[in-house]
C-alpha cells in the first residue's frame, strides 16, 4: 500500500461521528437513492467513462456529449431511466452536453407559454425528443435588457403568417445553447408588430432545420459561436433571419391572443409577476446547484492537502500541507461554508416551495421577499462556489494546475454562473432596494409582510426603545470568545452588520434623495451582508432539526461556527463603526479572530470523513488528486499514457512529425553565426 | 461606420493629454523599438498569425509553437532579429513556446554552473541551438522542498562516470518545460552521492534523445505529462532513470569539483548568498511581466465596456456599461494599478540593478531587502494581475466567456505565477520576517542597512519622541478629503498600517515566544500592507522624474490617488484599530471613500486614451471585444466562420456525421413510451 493511501486511510480513522449518517442528514435519502441508481449506470457503461475527456478537442466533446444523449434517450425509452435521473446523470459525468438546453429552457418556455393545441404539436414531441428545441433570446449585441432586441416577428395578414427578421448585425441571436449544430426548432423571443403596431417581446416556434437532412432552412443563418473558456460540449449557436415566413400558430398564445386578421387580446386573468416567479425558479435551482459543485472542488482539496507532502522536521516523512496553518485557514471555512451551503439549501428550498404553492393559489405575498433573497443568494453563492473551487485549484500547487486535477474544467464549467441570470454585480441593487424599502416602510409603521428579514429589521428597529440597549446588542458587554460561543449572538451580530448598512443606504435615499443607479457600490457589501446573514439561518435552522443528543451535532457546530465568525471578521471596518454601543473595540475584534482560528484547527481532523460525507464518486471527481483510495500519483501515471503525445502509434507518429519538420533541421543546422 | 467604432472614436476624443508622449514615459522607447521591429516581422509572415490558435488541439498547439520556433531560430541566424528580440516576438504572439524553458532556464543555469570546458561543450551549442535542453528539477512528489528530491547521481569510480536513477514513482521528474516532447539533453538536479557519502544536491547534463531519430537513449522512460489549464504550447514533461550512466565530466562543476577517483571540492571564494541573488533574479522578472501582461486585460476591458451598451433611457441608444458606476468602480482602479505596476517596476528595476551590480563585487548588503520586496512584489503583482484579468473578463459579461474574448487563454496561461517561484501565501511569510526582525534590530538601536523599508520603520519608531505625535501621524487632524488631497500623507497613513502590523506580528515573536510557521496567517496583511506601501511609494517616485508642468501629471496624479485610495480603504477594519493619535474615525473613512469614488468619476472620461497609451497591438490582444477600431461585432462574426464546425467542406462533414449517426436516430425513433 502507498504511503499516500496509508495517509489518507489514518485520516479516516479520526472520524467522530458515522460517515453515513451524515450523508444522509446532508443529502437526503431520496437523492443518495438517485446518486446511487446514476452511478451504477454509469460504472457499467464505456460511453460515460470521462476519463478521455481532457484529451479531447471541441468537436470531439461535443460528439461524445451527443452519444451519451442518445444513450440516456434510448435508456428513458426503455423505461430504466425517468427524465428526474437525468440531471443526476449528467451531474456526475459533471458537464453539459447538447440537449441541456432543451431540457432546461426550451422545454419549460413551452411549459409556460403554450396554449392546448401548441402542448400538442410543440411541448409533446419535444418530451418524446422528436424535435430538439432551443430558446433563443440574447442577441449578439444585446443581454439582459429585453427591451433592446432587434428581431421582428410581423404579421402578415394577407397569408397569416409571421415574418421573422433580423434587421442588423447585432440582431443576429447569439449564445443560444443546443443550436450550434443539434436543435431542429428554435423558440426565439422576438419584437411583435401586427398592423405596425409594437404589441411586445414574444415567443415564437421556428423550425430550423430540415428534418431530412438536417441543413438550414431557406432564409436562415445558423452555426455554432465557437469555443468558449468552458461549457464546449454545449453547441451554443447563433442565427439569423432573413424574412423567414412561419404560421400564425407558432406565436406562443397562453398570455397573447393573436386572431386571424390580425386582433390582439391578453387573457385577463394574468398577473404580471408570474414572470417575475420564472426568475425566482431559475435563480433557486443556481442556489442549490452551486453548493453541491463545491463539494467537488472541497473533496479534493481536503484529500489532496491530507496526503500532499512539503517540509517538516529533518530525518522524518515531510508534513502533510493541511497541517500547516496557511493551508487549513483557506479550506477548513471553505469546508464549513459548503457544508452551510447544502444545509441551507433544504431550508431555502422549502421557503421557495411554500411561496411557489402560495403563487399558484394567486398569492403574491412572500414573492417579495423570496425574490431579494434569491437574487442576494444566486449572487453569494456562486460567487462562494467558484472561487471556492479557485482556491481549492491553488492549494494543490502545481498539480492543481493540471487537467488531471479535475479542477480546470470544472471551474470553467461553472464560471458562467456568475454572470447568467443576472450579473452578480447587478442583482446586489433587486436585495439592497428590498431591505431599504422594507426598513422605510417600517419606520413609518406600515404593515409590513412578517418573514427573517422583516422580523430581523423589525427587533432591531426597537419602537419605543422596548428593548433595553444591552439586550438588543446582546454582544456589546461581551469578549470576542464568548461571542463565538453563542450561536444566537453571533445570528445577532450578522443580522445588526445588515441593519446598519441598511440605515446609511436609507438615508441616501430617503434624505439625501440619491437614485438607485448611484448606490450599485454601496449595494455590494449590503447584499453580501444579508446573504450571510440569510445562510446561518437557514443552516442554523437545518442543525437545529437534529436530536440535540446527535452525534452529528458537535461537528455541524463547529463549522456553523467558522462560517460565522468567518462571515463576522470578513470585514473589521463594519464591526468598529457599528453605532454606539453596538460597536466592537480592538479586543473583541482580536478575539473574535483568535476564536475563528481555533474552531478551525478543531476541525482539521475531521476534514477527511466531513468530504466523504459528502458523497461525491470518484465518477464525478475525475481527478488523480481527489482519488478516495489515495493512490494518487499512480493514477496521474496511468492517465499519462494516454495522452495522445504519448500514445503507442498514434503518439509515436505525431512526434516523428514534429523531430522531422521542426526540431531535426534547427538542431542538425551547423553554424556558428548565433 | 459601425455605431461601435464611431463610439470608441468619440471616446478617444476626449484625450487631455498626448498619447506618444505617455506610451514613451511609460514604456521607455528601447522598449517600444523592439516592440515596432518584432510587431513588424509577426505582421509579414503569416506563420505568426495567432487568430487560429483558438481552435486548435493541444498537438495543433505544439506544432504551432514549434514552426513559429523554427522561424524564429531562423531569423536569428539569418540575423535579422537579435536574441534580446525574441522574447518580444513571444510576448506579442501571447503564449509560450516549445523552447520556452530553454531559453528561461536550461540556457541560465548552464551559464550559472558550468566551468569553462563546459561552457563550450554545453553552453555553447545550446546558445547556437544544436542541442535543445530543459531544467528538471521538481519530482512527482516534491515540490518546493529541494532536501526532499530523490533522484541519485552516484559516482561510479570504476568506469568515472556517474549512474542516475529514479528510486520510486513519486522521484519522477514531472512538470519539466520543453521536455516533453522536445528536448535532446536535461539538465537534471540529483542528490549526489560519492563513495556513499551524501554530497548534496547538484545539477547533470543528461543526453536524453537520440540524435539520430530522437528517440529515448537506453534507461530513460520520457513523455509528456498531458493536458494543462494553459501553457499547452509548452510540452511540459515527465522523466524517469533506470541507472544511466554519464560521465563525470557531466556534473556541472563551478560550484564543486569532483576529480576523477571521487575527491571532491568546492571553491573556497563561493558566497552561499548566491543562490538567493537567482531567486530574486527569477522573481524580478515575474514583477516586471506581470505589469506588461494585466495592460492586455486592462485594454479589452476598457475598449469593449466603452461601446458596450446595456438599459439607459427609453428611446434612445442604450448607456455604454462603462457610463455605470459599478462598472467604473470595478476597472478604473484596475486601470490605476496597472499604471502603478508599470510606473514602479522602472524603480524596481533601477534598484534590482544596483544591487546585483554590489552583489557582483561581493557586496551583498542590498541583497536582505531587496529579496524581502521581491517575494512581496513577486506574490502581490501576480495576484493583481491574475484576478484583475479575472474581473476584466466578468465586466465583458456573457462575451467574455467566449474564446473570442482573448481573456480565457490568456488567464489560464499567467495564472501559474501565482504558484511557482514561491507560492504566494508562502512568500508572505520572508517579507514579513525582513520586516520585524528589521524592527526589532532598530528597537534595540542595533545598525541597520537605511532603505526604503527601513527608513520608513526608523520614522514610525520616532525614538526619543523627536517628532510629535501631530506631525507624525499627519493625517490625524485631517478630514478624508484632505487627506486624498495629499500624495505625501496618503504614503503616511500606506506607510504607518504596515508599521501598526509589524508591531503586532513582533509582540507575537518577541513577546508571546511564537515561531514564524504559527504566523503564516498574520503574515498575509502585512505583506500585503508592505507591497502597497512599496508600489505607491516607487510609482510616486516614477511620477516625479517628469517636470511639474508636463501635461502628462495630472492623470497620472489622479491614478497615484486612486491607486492609493484603494490600498487605504481596503480593510478599514486596519483604519480604525490604529493605534491611539494615530486610528481613524468614522467621518474620517467615510471622507476617503467618497474621495476615491470622486477620483474614479474622474478617470473615467481618459480611459480609453490611457489604455491606448499602453501600446498593447491587436496581435497580442487576439479580442474581438479589445479591437482597436471598435468593430467588434464584425470582427466576433468573422471569427465564428473560420470555427471548425462552422467550415466548409470539413465542418459540413463533421455535422453531417453527428446528424446521422446521433441526432437523426433519436428524433425519428416513433414512439410515445415518454
């Protein structure tokens, strides 16, 4: 047995608490049954092995990614798989292939947009995969603001039809995943104008290939966008109509009516914040995406750095680099916060279900809230998980730089998720306005929707000063150390750091009368404060489902702990200019950042055991470092030989091409001149 | 003209000062000659053409770099390039190449280390390129740790050679740049070893490949270690020896003798501080280049956020995302940074000279400090640039995800330098070791070498209270505003946080007894603190080489200010817990952060002349989004057609066959089974 397998064997002996009790508590029965279903397809099928994958070129993923679609298709079709296994499938062969974004946009547009004949003739095949759509809405030269797009659907009366145009260059559809080379159909979002009247942005169904032989239909321009820093075995696509003529049927009519001739009408039972619900949808599924990618990253960084050897006492083994102080402050709070991210998202997943059930009954009263809280967490979490996954990339040094760390696709595979769905940068301002409006409408004694982020702006509001000081700022009269001991005071201490930003964003408002579009800088540290807030919480919430005779619970509270304090010292400046006698002094600072340090070093030992808890197969790893057996260089050896420089053959041939052509005639040149 | 090109026209208009002029004081004119001579040659021949470089397949890429190589070596013989240039042609060409590490390392050490029969037969014919080496020395499994290497050179008295071996998996030579596939000698670091007596570490020169047909010589195992996140122009390799033999003569011998019968010596007249004065060397350069390579950034950031347009009024062209203040806040300090980093790597550079011009005459007095600010500047340069191309690619929001960008390449290929020649959160520790144990020698009034460093502790001491608390901590009665006001008092306030951490970290050392591996976390901030202090301190002193009536000054003074407003309000945190006299208040941080949004609005309208002023060609910047003229969106769709699944002919045969053999069978599969 190597020394690196022996290591990360002793690192499992320290365990505290039962593997999977853990796994189950973190993950749920239900998915570990899925995980479980998925993988042992997996494992016996060649097709999704990844392993080639690293090698591979563009077009090389993108047609292994299509083989494994056709695959999961045939295995739907043959009653092995249902449709929910599929995001569980291609989550532990951990990318996208091409028909994801059928899956994720075509097919739920047509869910929401199709009236009963269109179910019929468009959502139907679509579910049986008989048409591959794709939803094309970004155009080259336009993004978020829908308002800009450029192409045109026209009514023509005269043979009711729709005319689609592309009137420019920078109207061209751009971005559009599954259509670079697979989709047959596109549901693109286009400028209605009927009798030259604009009505508005609306759905419309294209048929874009030829079903024969796959080639563009006349007027249309179509092709892939090219590679991309991640994502590349996703065909994104861009097209280009030139007055291509389709049936007045295929304008999507569940919040439109288009009649023959030419007569609009809107349903009027629609509320306008039904769309707004899509977004809460697609940012919700973000949230609870990114805290389990992190888990890859964290599995193997924590496994990595326990067998990773530099330095130590002469005459001895080196030290392991989680020993060492600089590597354990950068993984064990990343460790804390993945677990504080999958743990909240159970809480929040709940919220979200309870306010989705309310919506469908036409109960808009928690949408506000879940709205800000999702933006502020769509923002955090991403931004959490990616250079999460960027800082466990870092601490496995050079190797970490290799594709075989299993951390560079990786990272580029999730680098978008900070931009889609709203910049992070720009959904800081939808849960800043939120809190501000929340905390005015307050202060003028409006009734107010109760919820965590009212209740919380609420007590600290303090009406008529019913709270003694020293009882609100329950922290003012304590050590840094007993601070960090009191899980409540430090939910207390998070919560009053929002509340103060909140009051300096209200006064530029409300007093000094500056617009929202001034206060984006200020709306940064507010919405990373709240969504701080927002995760203990929830995780807090999630702990406290525990027995408290758990012996889960010891561990779990210690890393609410780190991500707390972490979350608490993250910026000393928020907690010294507190208002008086709520702000901290140089000795508590001090020991609310001695206090971190320590709750860190108490769960070096459980690292290991705290990501295998977590369950994620060495499958979706695919990396030598982040191997479960430990056997870590062995793997990188085997994986190198089949690398196509050095392949037998094939290899062989490539590089009696290069001494040939290139490096033969530089050496054998005699000269002296240089 | 397209409305992006007549944009970035318009912006270039609002010019206050002379770009020539600011390109000459920024770059010095050697350097812009060599720039014009090497864009010259990369222009007329069409093998430097670099559009295509996104395309391709690692092995494309290999080949690529070894043709360009070829050239290269070419016109160094045919000499119309001089060796000095070639670096150049790569730094435009953007990447790194086959003979890459020839150059950087192979070729150094050998001057380094050989005698002089050496030199002629080592040296002499690398310079002249007939032999093509690399410099192995990290292992599989050791890194940093040089004692922890396990490749043996044993002497064999018998025959007087030396037998090399690899004793075990993890002693693999691994990372080795040009060895991959590429070289035909290494120069390998082993642990020597002479009648059984460890003698220490020391290089050998290794013939590896045939010269006939460059195959692998007998006992060597060689390839290529795979796959990168960047650099995969460069063959990094793999090595491994099963007892071969060299002779004696191939142990480089200036710094030991080994004679044949196995007597060893070393030159009595060898400082050990050597060693050190080529890690700084190594590190010098890594500062001065990563100034040079954040401009590229820097310049597509700017270029493409100024013609990008999102939301703005109803019915009238969209807002150019740069107009937005959280857009600005995001890259105009950058773009003062990178001026900053620029500005003061001439200083550095001027002071890098001087001391290894005193090293050379066995003066090694500079040699402390200077390798104190090199492990700083090394860790805080890479770390600005590396995320700073990172935050240039989120502004270009969904664009800059697309290879097209010329972002993503490009950050995978600087990243490693925040890894190798001293991990950056290793290197932290050195500066902050300098920086106390240079404290406390001042404290105990020992004599200290005066710098830059020391004369700032020797103020802040202010034995005998010489100076009055007001006139030392100048910025004490000042509002925030006048303090930004002020170049002198803003180095102050950067000088005395480095001061205020240095005296905490040495009450930890002298006080609390604790050791430098238990303050690897407390050394981040103050080296941190060190570097910004330094690169305000050295861009300040670049500043003042210009006349006072030089039209250049007033932008450069206004990124001066921002530059050290941002490095002020960083941490507040470290503001307010200042000492007594010397701590800030609220009113007072406020003010600075007003100011520095105030100088930001201020840049705003030079930005896109500044990054002009650079002098980055569009031959490096390979961006669509970067485009000089501004025609971005044509330059994207012109792009998209040379995609390989987007060529005729290749990619209609590439499409065709994923149709038929993916596409085709699923979506004519009749069933209604789901």
């Amino acid at each position: 047995m190597s020394i690196t397998a022996k290591t990360i064997q002793a690192e499992r002996g320290k365990s505290f608490f039962d593997i999977n009790d853990m796994d189950t508590f973190m993950n749920g029965s239900e998915y570990i049954q899925r995980r479980q279903k998925s993988l042992k397809i997996i494992k016996s099928e060649k097709i999704f092995d990844q392993k080639d994958v690293y090698f591979m070129s563009r077009t090389e993923k993108i047609e292994k990614g299509l083989m494994q679609e056709k695959r999961v298709v045939e295995l739907l079709r043959e009653g092995k798989i249902e449709p929910k296994d599929v995001s569980v499938i291609f989550d532990i062969l951990d990318w996208s292939a091409a028909f994801e974004l059928t899956r994720a946009a075509f097919i739920p547009t047509l869910e929401q947009q199709c009236n009963d004949d269109q179910r019929v003739a468009f959502l139907e095949p679509a579910l049986r995969y008989e048409i591959i759509g794709c939803y094309a809405q970004t155009e080259l030269g336009h993004g978020s603001n829908v308002r800009g797009l450029e192409t045109t659907a026209t009514y023509i009366a005269d043979t009711d039809e729709l005319e689609i145009n592309s009137p420019s260059l920078t109207s061209t559809k751009w971005w559009i995943g599954t259509l670079g080379v697979v989709a047959t159909h596109a549901c693109i979002m286009a400028q209605l104008y009927v009798e030259g009247r604009h009505i508005g942005l609306f759905p419309v169904v294209i048929p874009i290939r030829s079903s024969d032989d796959h080639k563009p239909l006349p007027g249309i321009t179509v092709g892939d966008i090219g590679p991309k820093m991640g994502f590349n075995a996703v065909d994104n696509g861009f097209i280009n109509f030139n007055k291509v003529r389709v049936p007045r049927f295929n304008l999507l009519q569940k919040f439109i009516t288009l009649s023959k001739g030419g007569e609009v009408s809107r349903p009027k039972n629609i509320n306008p914040r039904a769309t707004y619900g899509t977004m809460v949808y697609i940012r919700a599924n973000i949230i609870r995406n990114m805290g389990r990618q992190l888990t890859k990253g964290i599995t193997i960084a924590i496994r990595y750095t326990a067998i990773r050897r530099q330095f130590g006492e002469p005459g001895q083994l080196e030290k392991p680099v989680l020993d060492y102080d600089i590597v354990q402050y950068r993984l064990i709070p990343l460790l804390a916060k993945t677990y504080a991210l999958i743990g909240m998202s159970h809480e929040f997943t709940a919220e979200y279900e309870k306010t989705a059930a309310l919506v469908k009954q036409g109960d808009f009263s928690k949408l506000k809230e879940m709205h800000a809280v999702s933006c502020g967490l769509k923002r955090w979490t991403s931004n959490v998980a990616i250079y999460g996954v960027d800082t466990c990339r870092h601490v496995c040094g050079g190797h970490g730089y290799s594709m075989f760390s299993g951390l560079n696709e990786f990272f580029a595979n999730i680098y978008p998720n900070i931009i889609w769905e709203g910049d992070n940068f720009v959904l800081a301002k939808q849960t800043a306005m939120y809190l501000v409006k929340s905390a005015h409408a307050l202060m003028n004694r409006e009734s107010v929707e109760p919820n965590s982020t009212t209740n919380m702006i609420r007590k600290f509001l303090n009406f008529d000063n019913m709270i003694p000081t020293h009882d609100l700022f329950t922290w003012s009269t304590k050590s840094g150390e007993e601070i960090s001991m009191d899980n409540n005071i430090l939910l207390d201490v998070l919560g009053f750091k929002v509340i103060s930003l909140v009051y300096s964003l209200h006064e530029l408002v409300y007093k000094k009368g500056l617009g929202w579009d001034e206060l984006s800088i200020q709306s940064q540290p507010l919405a990373t404060a709240h969504s701080e807030y927002i995760v203990c919480l929830y995780y807090n919430r999630k702990i406290e489902t525990l027995p408290l005779n758990s012996p889960l619970r010891p561990i779990l509270d210690i890393l609410f702990k780190i991500s707390a304090l972490s979350f608490v010292t993250r910026d000393t400046g928020e907690l010294y200019s507190l208002e008086k006698g709520a702000s901290m002094n140089r000795n508590q600072v001090a020991g609310l950042e001695e206090a971190y340090i320590k709750y860190i070093k108490l769960a070096r030992d459980q690292a290991v055991p705290l990501v295998d808890a977590l369950g994620v197969p060495d499958e979706k790893l695919n990396s030598s470092l982040g191997k479960y057996d430990g056997n870590v260089y062995e793997d990188m050896m085997e994986r190198v030989f089949q690398d196509p420089l050095n392949r037998v053959e094939s290899g062989d041939k490539t590089r009696k091409r290069l001494y040939d052509n290139y490096i033969s005639p530089i050496i054998h040149y005699k000269s002296s001149k240089i």
